[in-house]
C-alpha cells in the first residue's frame, strides 16, 4: 500500500508550542525521526503544513524551503497570512519549491482579511492546481462558499475533520450540527478533507482510538465519498497523545471507512493531488 501523508509538521530546532524556550525533538531531530517512519511505513510524500503562528515558529518558511531539494518526500505548504496573499508572493514560493500555501483562520479579522484577497489569488491557486491547507472551525468555513463558487476548482484541504466539538463520548446534536459548514463544501468537487489531529477531537487526547470522534467520520464519507479523504499523522504534534503506527491504525479501526477504500485515503488520493500541482 503506498501511502502519502497528508498533514505533517517540521521545525528547526522542533516543535515547541508549549514549550517556547526549549526543544522538545532535538535528538533525533523531527527530519531524522519522520525519515525513519517514512521508511517503515512506505510513505512516499508528505505535505508538510508551514506555520509562523506564534514567536517560536517564526523562519519556518525558511526551514522548509531549505528542505525541497535534500529530501524527495517533503512537498512543503508555506504559511501565509490572507493580508499578504499576492499573486508574485505565490510565484517566488513556487520557484522555492513549494506545491501550496497553509492558511489558520480562526479570528473575525482572519475572515475579513481573507475576503478581501484579490481575486487574481484564487485564480493563479486554482489554474496552478496548487494545495490550499486551511485550519479553522465552525462557522468560519462558511467564508469559503463565496470563493468556492467564483472558483470551483480550487483545491480546498480541510485540516483535522474542519475541527468539530471535542468530545468525551459519542458526540450529540449540538456537536454534530458544528460539521454542518464542512459538509456544505461537499459540493465543491475539489475539496477534500484531511482524517487528522483526531487527538483534538476526543477527549482526553490519549483516549484511542478516538470512538467518540467516529460519528463525524461517518457524516464526512456520505458527504465527500472516500475519494476526498485524506489521512495526516499531525506529526510530530500528536505525538504529544498517540504513538506514530496508531495515527495510522485508527482508520482501520472506524466502520464508515471500508477496507477497500483504505488505499485511496492513506495515500493514493494525495499522491493524485501532488501529482498534478503546476
């Protein structure tokens, strides 16, 4: 089975979020670590997530593009804010390597600014076919059906399920009715949703393998069809819950997705996207 991994992270010196002073995967580093799991799991490419969000990840752009050349398997997204999306800023970023951009969008000004990006944007994204990464949650994927309809063929990647409710058991109306503004953009034939970051879902963290996350799983495969479904590992955050294998493990264990369909979501749907990126 050839897998490709749909939403991973590398820092220099490593992912330190809370832990802002010290590193936490120094030795071996994140690089040395994730090579070794991409050997023992047949991982052929990953889409690595760029995030300059907070202090200690400021230069992660950088970090990746320095990492293209060296090593086959990284096909790096480069954080943006949605202020300073311009269409040259996307061209040196493609001459840098880079096969998309990832974008968090969770405040009132995140949404307003993202809205008001030049519609020229979207264009050069959708043309080039290139990976646009989004976190964000609840009503806020709402602001995309606009895009999305100016530009159906934009490629839109869902990270961590859209981010519904965390929940301790099975999750209830309530919960269920926060995944309605992802299962709107079902429609769209190019948005496709990453099975990620299944840790932030369930609680506590560590409670695999994540039942009380399996429902929305369910709603997401009636909606977007095993096609659009991406598995990511959500390397090297989740480790801070799972262990590497489990990140994998978990989809053989949810009902909604088929054995059959296995292939498609651990590696050949993202394999089909990379391999159409202009």
């Amino acid at each position: 089975m050839r897998r490709a991994d749909a939403h991973i992270h590398l820092f220099k010196p490593g992912y330190a979020d809370q832990l802002p002073t010290s590193c936490r995967r120094h030795d071996p580093s994140e690089l040395t670590l994730y090579t070794a799991y991409a050997e023992r799991y047949q991982i052929t490419a990953a889409l690595v997530v760029g995030y300059e969000g907070q202090p200690w990840a400021e230069g992660n752009n950088r970090y990746l593009a320095g990492l293209v050349a060296a090593h086959a398997w990284v096909r790096p997204t480069a954080f943006l804010f949605p202020a300073v999306l311009t269409v040259s800023t996307l061209e040196q970023l493609q001459r840098e390597g880079f096969v998309g951009i990832s974008l968090y969008l969770f405040t009132a000004d995140d949404l307003r600014a993202l809205g008001e990006v030049a519609e020229a944007v979207w264009r050069w994204l959708a043309q080039q076919r290139w990976l646009v990464s989004v976190n964000s949650r609840g009503e806020a994927w709402s602001a995309w059906l606009p895009i999305l309809e100016r530009q159906p063929e934009l490629r839109l990647l869902i990270s961590h399920l859209g981010l519904p409710p965390r929940c301790a058991v099975a999750p209830g109306p309530e919960a269920m009715a926060a995944l309605r503004p992802v299962l709107a953009l079902a429609r769209f034939p190019h948005s496709y949703v990453k099975l990620s970051g299944f840790y932030a879902l369930s609680d506590p963290g560590y409670d695999y393998p994540h039942r009380s996350a399996w429902p929305y799983v369910t709603e997401l495969v009636t909606a977007f069809g095993p096609h659009r479904l991406l598995w990511g590992s959500d390397y090297s955050p989740s480790l801070e819950w799972v262990s590497f294998p489990q990140t994998l493990s978990l989809l053989e264990q949810i009902p909604s997705l088929d054995a059959s369909v296995l292939p498609l979501v651990v590696g050949e749907n993202l394999l089909a996207l990379l391999a159409s990126v202009g």
